[in-house]
C-alpha cells in the first residue's frame, strides 16, 4: 500500500500521461460513490504531477466539477512508479484478462531488475521468503521440504515473492499467479490476440503455449470446438510427430474420432499379438478359424477405407515405431 502525507492539487494541475491509466471508462457509478460517501481512496501522484494510481477517479471528480482534490505524493524511482501503476489496475481486473497477464510480467520484471539492482530491496526479498517457509514448515509436511533447498535465483526469488504478493491481493492461489505470467510470456501474438477477442480460453491457452511460437500460429486456426481434453490430446501429439501431421490425424480428417478408435484397437492388437508370439503361443483349433474369418473380412474392409491395398505394404520399420 502507498503511504504519505495527504495534500490538497487542483485537478487541471494533475499531468495524464501514464499510459497504464484506464481512460475513457464508464465512471457514472463511482461518480454516485463520490457524491454518496465522499471520496474514499487520495489519487496517487509523482513529484512531477504525474497521475501514477486513480484516473477514474479524477475522471470522476472532474466530471462532478470537483476543482481541488487529495492527492498522495510519492517520491519513487521511475521503476517504483511503474510499479504503482500496475498494481492499480491489478487489483481491479480479473487475472484471466490478457491485459493483466501483461501487466503482471511486466511487475515481476521491475522486481527481477529491482532485486538485482538493491541490495535493501534483494534482502527485504528474502527476509520475507524465509519467513514464509518457516511459516509453512511449521504445519505443512511438503511445504517444509522447500527450506531445504539451494537458494533461488535471483530472478527465482523475484518471480516467486512476486507471484506471493499478487496471491495475497488476488486471493488466487501462487501456482494460478504463475501460470498467468506464463501464458503472457509464452503466447505468441497470435494467440493473444484470439484470446483477446474471446476465441480461446485461458484452459486452451494453458494447453496452447505448451508448444513454440510457431506452432501456436499454425494449430490456432484448427481448435474452434475442441473441448479442454481434445486439444491436450492434440498439442500432446503435435508435440510428439508435429503439429502438421497432428492435425492430419485429429482435426483435418473426417470421422477422426472413429477412426482413431480403429487406430487404438489396432495397436491393443498388435501389442497382444507381440507378446503371444515372443511366448511363442500358436493359434489352434475353432478359435483360429474364427480369427482367420474375421481377419480376412477386416482386411476386406480396410482396403476399402483406405482406397488402395495396403495389406501387403507393411514395411519391417513398423516395428521401429512406438505403439502406445
């Protein structure tokens, strides 16, 4: 929280040119605020006049024709300002917003600069690390284990008290603070910008970012519909054999879903098949003929699907692959 004297400014002396100030928003309910109960919260200026924290509230001040208003003057490093500034529009906007992701890198960014730029700032850093691992051993048999390790990074310890900070305010657990900073710092733009027009979610986007840049652009056109489950299945397989022959197998091709059940029945076969012949089991009496007729009119029906004959194209490589 920013703390200090409060002073008495005129609104028209109070310099706009933060770009993190929400501008132009409906105030027309915080105006009823003011006018109801007064205002609650100073605005939050520099040294400079520069509006660092409230531009909806001196949107709404001016609006209501309010000439002098309290302000809180802060005397910060221009990172420390910044710093302010993001933590206004934190507190008021949901953490699955794309625009708070950014924000929210960009805070654990001063902190990482910070951290290794001040000493005080680095050592208030880890006071407040060891304190919280001696807290959270004290009733918590995992947690514990944690006051054991080798000491974070210095970038580890900025991200990690950063991410401690934010859950407080938030009320989001730490690991849901992370992970928003992860899906802004792994996302391409692509990405973002479906995200921002609402195409994908942030579950399909946590699934997304598992993959590079590049792509992320290429399989984003190919999920509209694919359910949470789907798309992991998906990007799981891209990243085994790549996202163009994923997509040939999940997305692109007709009836997918049954054919991949013809796929899973035919690896289950074949894996049955393999042990069987290194037991060296042979097939005898009815039981092989009833194989034999219904083999033979698979192979009927799978030259039919497959729009050629393939039962004698197998190549000893099969074996080569995995069939999981």
């Amino acid at each position: 929280m920013t703390t200090g004297t409060i002073e008495s400014l005129n609104l028209d002396a109070i310099k706009m040119e933060n770009p993190y100030l929400r501008l132009g928003t409906d105030v027309s309910t915080l105006e009823k605020s003011i006018e109801t109960v007064g205002l609650i919260a100073p605005l939050i200026v520099n040294e400079e006049n520069v509006l660092l924290a409230g531009a909806r509230r001196w949107q709404a001040l001016k609006n209501l024709g309010h000439k002098d208003v309290p302000i809180i003057r802060v005397k910060k490093s221009n990172l420390e300002q910044e710093l302010i500034s993001i933590d206004e529009n934190l507190v008021r906007k949901s953490l699955t917003s794309p625009e708070v992701e950014k924000h929210l890198l960009r805070a654990k960014e001063i902190y990482c600069e910070m951290a290794g730029n001040d000493e005080s700032f680095k050592n208030e850093l880890l006071k407040k690390r060891h304190e919280r691992l001696a807290q959270d051993s004290a009733g918590d048999t995992e947690n514990s284990k944690a006051g054991t390790q080798e000491e974070l990074s210095l970038k580890e310890l900025a991200t990690e008290e950063f991410a401690e900070e934010v859950s407080h305010k938030s009320g989001l657990s730490r690991n849901q603070v992370l992970k928003a900073m992860e899906r802004e710092e792994k996302a391409c733009p692509e990405l973002k910008e479906a995200r921002e027009i609402g195409n994908i979610n942030v579950s399909q986007a946590n699934e997304i970012i598992r993959l590079n840049p590049d792509e992320q652009k290429e399989i984003i056109p190919h999920i509209a519909g694919k359910t949470v489950g789907e798309l992991r299945k998906l990007v799981k397989e891209a990243r085994s054999v790549g996202v163009k022959r994923a997509l040939e197998t999940n997305i692109e091709q007709p009836h997918a879903r049954e054919y991949g059940e013809i796929l899973k029945s035919f690896k289950k076969a074949y894996k049955v098949c393999e042990a069987l012949e290194i037991e060296g089991i042979e097939i005898k009496g009815a039981l092989k003929s009833d194989i034999e007729r219904h083999w033979a009119g698979l192979i009927e029906k799978m030259e039919s699907l497959l729009g050629e004959k393939h039962s004698q194209e197998f190549s000893p490589e099969y074996l080569d692959q995995p069939h999981q």
